[in-house]
C-alpha cells in the first residue's frame, strides 16, 4: 500500500511540476503588451518620472531608504540612476522602486565604462591604434561582465565622436579621425557591450555618444559652437552614429554642442528625422550631463521652455538636470507638450528594461556571487594587457635600439614613470587606480634578476603649480615634488650616470587629456622637454616611452631622440604591457588613428583632405608662392595618419585589381604581396585606400575603405585581398543621396595612408 501510495505522490509532483513549468510560459507577457497595459496604469506624474536621471548623489550602503534620492524612487519619481557602484548597493536600491513604489518598476544604473571598469584596458585612442575589431569587442566584452556583476546594466559608451583637432581633449575617448574606422570600431563595441541576447546578465545596454558633431568644436574648445555643412555632416562625421545604430545600440546621447545653430538637446531634426526617421533607430535618447538646463545659456528659451523643446525633439530621458520632472507637467497643463509626447518617451524606457530582463528580475545584475569571482580576474587583467601591446604606436628605433635586452641597468627617469593612478588613463571611473601597474614596477618583475631597473622622477609634471593642479584632477595627482627643478634634475642625472639605457617616461597626465582639457599648446610640457635634453646630453642610448592621450607635437623630440614609443595610457596593466614591448616579449604593431601635426598651426590636420583648385604637390618641403601652403610650416604632418613601425619590416609589392571595371552589381578583388623582410616575427595592418577621381561634389584626396591585421613570421608572404564592391564607392551628394558615380577611382593598398602605389579601376553602369 505504502509503495502505491509513494508512486501516486511522485506522478503527483512530476505532473504539478509540468504544469506549473507550462503555466510559467505563460506568465511572460508579450513585450508590447505588457507595456501598454503598464502605461494605463501609470499617473502623468509616474510617467515623467520615468524619464528622469539623477545622479546616485548621498546613496551610501546601509543608508539608501534615507537618502533624498530615495524618496523621489519610491514616489515613483526615477526612471534610472548613475555613478552608484557594488551590486550590494545598487540591489538595496533597486529594492525600494520594485517593493516600495506603488507600481514597482525597476530602475536602470548606468556608469561611465569606457574603457573596462576595474579592469582597465587602454583608452580608447590607443585601443583603436590596435587596429584590431576582435580585441577592441572583447574589450568591451569583458566591461560588461565585470560592470554587470557589480550591478551596472546601462554604460554610457562608446564615443564615436571624429574629431581632427587634437586640442579638444576628448579626442582621447575616441577612435580618431577617420569615418571608416570609427564605424567599424562602433560596431565592435556594441557588439562588445550588448551581445546577442540583453537579457543574460553578463551583457549591459551601451549607449552611442554624443550624437552629433561633438568632437568638431571651434578652436578645440570642449562644449564650443560647432558649424558644418550638411554634406560633411553625413559623409565624415555621422557614419560612426549611423553604424552603431546598425548595430542595434539601445540608447544614444545627445551632444551640448549646437548642430545648424539649434543644441542638438532640443535639435528635431536631428533627433527625430535623422535619427528615427532616416536611420530607423529604436532606442531611447538621454540628455549628456545637465545637458537640457545649458540650453538656457546658449539663448533659446528658459528652463520650462527648454526642456518642453527637448522632449518635443526626440528626448526621452533627462540626466541630472531636473527639466522633465520640475516642469513637463506645467508644460502639459498649458499645451506646450503631449501626453502622446511623453508616453511615446516613457514606451521606449520602458522597452529599454524589458529588455534588459529587470521586469521578470529586476536583480539579475546583483548577483553577490559574481561579484565576488567575474571582476578584475588574472584572466581579464592577462587579456588587458595583451590588447595594450597591440595599442603601442613605435614611432621611432633608429639604429634598432629597441628591443632592449634584459640585463645591466635601466633607469626608468620621468614623472610618468613610476606613477599608478595615471596609468588607466581618463574616463576610468570603477578602475582601482592604486592597483595598476606602473613602469618602474612593471619592468622589474619582467627582467627579474637579469637585469637592474632603478628610478628617478627628473621633474614635475609642468613647472607651474596651478596647472598641474588643473591637469591632475579626480584623485589623479602626479605628488608634486616641492624640491627645485635644479635639485630633481641633479637627482635624475646621478641616477642615469648608473645606467647603461634611459627609460624617458613623459608626457601628459592622465586628466592633461580628457573632458575640459582642452589644450592650445600640444608639446610635452616644458619641465620634461629640459629634463630630456639633459639626459641626451648624457650621450646614453635614451628612449623616450611617451604617455598621451592625442597626438602631440614632436617635431624637436623626432630629431633627436633615437627611439619613440607611444604607449598612449595603457590601463591597469600598464607597466607589464610596456615592458613586454620594450624587451621584445611583444613586437609593436599599433598604427596612428589621428595625424600628428608638425605644428599647432596645421590643425585641423587629417589625412582625407581635399585638392585646393592650387595643390602643392611634390615640393618636397618647399614653399612655393601662390600655391596652397605655409610660408612658415610645410604641410604634411609629422606622422600620417596609418602610420605604426615595427621591429621587423615589411615589403609590399604586386598590387592589382582582378578586372579594370566594375559594374553597380558586381565587385573586383584587389590584391597585394606582403613580405616580411625583417628579423622577427610581427603583425601588420594592411591599409586599403580609395579615391574618387571625378565626382558630383569634390571628393577627398583618399579614403581608408578596408583593413585587414595580418601575422607574418620573418621571411612569410601573405597575399592579402579585399573585396569591392559598389558599396565601398558610395558617398552622400549634394542632395544627400547615398550614390556611387560611374568613373575612375585610384585604389591604394600600404602601410599606412601615405602609401603612394596605386592600380585604376572603372565604374561602368
């Protein structure tokens, strides 16, 4: 009886347990569905709060029910916040809108992961100088594990801003100058951040910035007037936004900067028929930092005013500034904005969240477990600094000085030489800055016992003292040295009379680049350019390994220093990277992503320019009257665009197209022979060039059209070929028609964008 009994209550709990799994099936609403019935029972109060983003401000572990922050979430009063991290704190958070608000809607939490979060990879002027898709994806992809298993779904990243003025500091945060390139990097970092599926809890909600135009200021002056024709805007500026809206990102931040004399924060056009109706994109859009209440500054309108322009624009969510939620219902009242306005915003944040899963858990991203074991791992720290030594740029090794060997004794001289908390570089907001790894450390644990590694500063970061202050921000400090520039200067000079190599660790800090730094001079300060000079005096092999965060202007160091590397601001690992590099452990192989001028006078200075109806062309330097060029200045840059040596070289020959014309609906091959003619093995970045002859509207002198980055051990030949097709021929006209005009186009494959060899191919139609 007993037996009967017991196999009766195990087909019991076996058919409860298939149907309680089929019931559970059903509990999922559909997304559209659920949301819609979501909105009818929201007050107009709860919907524009909804779209409002405060800043985390007094939140603290233990006291989140008392902050002021809190209260407004269980009013119903936050649609999201940022800058709270540890998902223990942002679980207590997350608890009093899902439990404590009346119709428990789980909040967003967004922080700046820009280039990783406590892990740190290199900013991403240096990842993008990698050249690499996979590494620069995988760099997103390991930000988004670590950021999601300390409670963060939503990264205000990637910055796709082109910019060609390397006074503007931001340059730093983004991928250079070229349209191509910053597309495909686009790509790679939302495909990095969101992978396939938003609702796993190892992928986080990117965030496209700042739409649009942002890294084109006048007079690289962050926050500045920018003004552009339309033409430019959607041949060299707008792809990257484009891309990555291709790419399925869920939200996009609008620019502070002005597009056709509108702030793009209340720009229609440019949010709602570019972005929308143009590009299809499905997101949601967030003001930048206090980005609706600025507007009052530039001249449109008062608080109430702009903030009602914002949302009729195409904005649905408002950081920090308060507009949506202190004024949109008076706005509603007097019929200045729509309840059809702001439900259309509150569907897509609402969306943004479903998607994210927080509806059916709103703790998947608090996970205490995960992070305990998934945040600044020796696997994550052992890929950060893989992808740093494919981010140096070596610009100089006359006379092969570079690789080092690893034994007698290296001094490492210079303010960036024995610094932890510049290595991550800007933007690193979760990164452990005492945790990274500077040159000094990081070489000596590389040599080991083989060789000495001794260390002295040599000078402070600049010679003035409020500049230094402003140029070391954010806990950054380089512990400024109140001895005598005479007395460090002595110090470094005994200590290089020990060695027989120099390490010159200079350059910026890490906040001389980055938001608000904006500079007018881009030399190495003037301290360490006196500190350098007497040490080459020295008559010592010196190398100067140079920190930055744009490109700089270098014309004095190129002569006279015997090897250059730039290390950019290489992350966490940033002395390991560096020493691999410099010993031969790894051989360089990053390329230049923005030109660096010979002079600031140059700027802006960039590789696809177009022919003046007066070229100079083949002057070797020269001036020549009535020509366009300097009296004073030649007009190539110090180092192109491409640009990226290696301890090996490479030869290229063979160039060809496998046809001479090309239909609209057909495609050619072009193809080219890389040898590589030196000692060691290495990696290049074959860089594939095309220009337009003749066209409807002027076209730039060349266009980078393809990439690929090959491994070639010493003495290899690799055949490398690219595709062509109509697409990669395609441009807006003056009607902003994306076309390909029949014609001739020169096609260039080299090392970099200077390359000169060139076949000719035709489109016929």
């Amino acid at each position: 009886m007993k037996l009967y009994f017991t196999l009766f209550l195990l087909l019991l709990f076996h058919f409860l347990a298939i149907a309680q799994k089929a019931d559970k099936s059903k509990t999922k609403i559909p997304k559209e569905q659920f949301i819609e019935e979501l909105l009818s029972k929201m007050t107009v109060d709860e919907k524009i709060g909804q779209l409002n983003l405060p800043t985390s401000g007094d939140i603290t572990t233990g006291q989140a029910n008392s902050s002021d922050v809190a209260k407004n979430i269980q009013e119903g009063k936050v649609g999201g916040l940022f800058n709270i991290k540890s998902a223990e704190k942002i679980r207590e958070v997350q608890k009093i809108a899902v439990e404590k608000s009346r119709l428990k809607i789980p909040l967003l939490f967004g922080m700046d992961v820009i280039h990783g979060y406590e892990t740190t990879f290199p900013i991403p002027l240096g990842l993008s100088s990698t050249w690499n898709l996979q590494l620069i994806e995988r760099s997103a992809q390991i930000a988004a594990k670590e950021a999601s298993a300390d409670g963060i779904n939503w990264t205000f990243s990637p910055m796709v801003d082109i910019s060609r003025d390397p006074r503007w500091g931001r340059v730093s945060e983004g991928s250079g100058e070229d349209p191509y390139l910053g597309s495909q990097i686009a790509k790679a970092m939302v495909n990095g951040y969101q992978g396939k599926d938003l609702s796993l809890n190892n992928t986080i909600l990117a965030c496209v910035k700042h739409f649009a135009l942002y890294g084109a200021p006048e007079g690289g002056r962050d926050y500045n007037t920018v003004d552009m024709s339309r033409i430019r805007m959607y041949n060299e500026y707008f792809p990257p936004y484009k891309a990555a809206v291709d790419a399925g990102v869920g939200s996009v931040m609008a620019s502070f900067n002005e597009v056709d004399g509108i702030p793009a924060t209340a720009n229609k056009w440019l949010m709602t028929e570019v972005l929308r109706n143009q590009w299809k994109f499905n997101g949601f859009v967030v003001t930048d930092y206090t980005g609706i209440q600025e507007m009052s500054e530039h001249g449109i309108g008062d608080f109430q005013t702009v903030s009602a322009l914002s949302l009729q624009a195409g904005i649905e969510m408002d950081m920090v500034s308060g507009g949506f939620l202190n004024t949109l219902k008076k706005s509603l009242d007097e019929g200045k904005v729509t309840i059809q306005q702001i439900d259309n915003a509150v569907r897509l944040i609402l969306r943004a969240k479903y998607d994210l899963g927080l509806f059916e858990d709103p703790y998947r991203y608090c996970d205490l477990k995960r992070n305990k074991t998934d945040i600044f791992t020796q696997a994550n720290r052992t890929e950060a600094r893989k992808t740093a030594t494919e981010s140096f740029v070596l610009l100089k090794n006359d006379q092969d000085i570079l690789p080092l060997k690893k034994s007698g004794t290296i001094a490492v001289i210079g303010p960036l030489g024995n610094n932890a908390v510049n290595m991550p570089g800007t933007w690193s907001v979760a990164t452990k800055h005492e945790k990274a790894v500077t040159l000094t450390n990081g070489m000596q644990e590389v040599v080991g016992k083989s060789a000495k590694v001794i260390y002295a500063k040599g000078s402070n970061l600049v010679a003035d003292a409020a500049y230094e202050e402003r140029a070391t921000m954010f806990g950054k400090t380089l512990n400024r040295d109140n001895r005598t520039k005479e007395e460090l200067l002595k110090e470094a000079l005994e200590t290089a009379a020990q060695a027989d190599v120099i390490i010159a660790a200079l350059g910026e800090s890490a906040e001389l680049s980055g938001e608000s730094s904006s500079r007018t001079e881009l030399g190495i300060p003037d301290v360490q350019i006196e500190l350098l000079e007497a040490l080459l005096k020295t008559g010592k092999p010196v190398v100067l390994v140079l920190f930055t965060g744009r490109p700089l202007v270098l014309v004095e160091e190129n002569k006279k220093v015997a090897a250059i590397l730039n290390v950019w601001f290489p992350g966490t690992e940033a002395g390991y990277a560096i020493s691999d590099v410099l010993f031969g452990d790894e051989n360089p192989s990053g390329k230049l992503t923005a030109t660096f001028p010979r002079s600031v006078g140059q700027i802006p200075i960039y590789y696809s320019y177009k022919n003046t109806g007066r070229p100079l062309n083949n002057s070797e330097g020269k001036f020549v009257k009535f020509l366009s060029n300097y009296i004073d200045e030649r007009n190539e840059p110090l180092f192109p665009f491409g640009y990226g040596l290696s301890y090996t070289t490479f030869s290229y020959s063979n160039l060809k197209v496998s046809d001479g014309k090309m239909t609209s609906t057909g495609k050619i091959i072009a193809s080219v022979d890389v040898t590589n003619t030196g000692n060691y093995d290495g990696k290049e970045v074959v860089q594939l060039y095309i220009r337009d002859i003749v066209g409807s509207v002027t076209r730039p002198v060349k266009e980078l059209k393809g990439f690929q980055k090959i491994n070639l051990k010493k003495g290899e030949k690799q055949t490398v070929s690219f595709e062509i097709t109509e697409e990669e021929l395609k441009f807006y006209n003056y009607d902003l028609e994306f076309v390909a005009e029949p014609g001739l186009f020169d096609l260039f494959i080299g090392t970099n964008s200077d390359t000169t060899e060139k076949v000719q191919f035709e489109l016929v139609k």
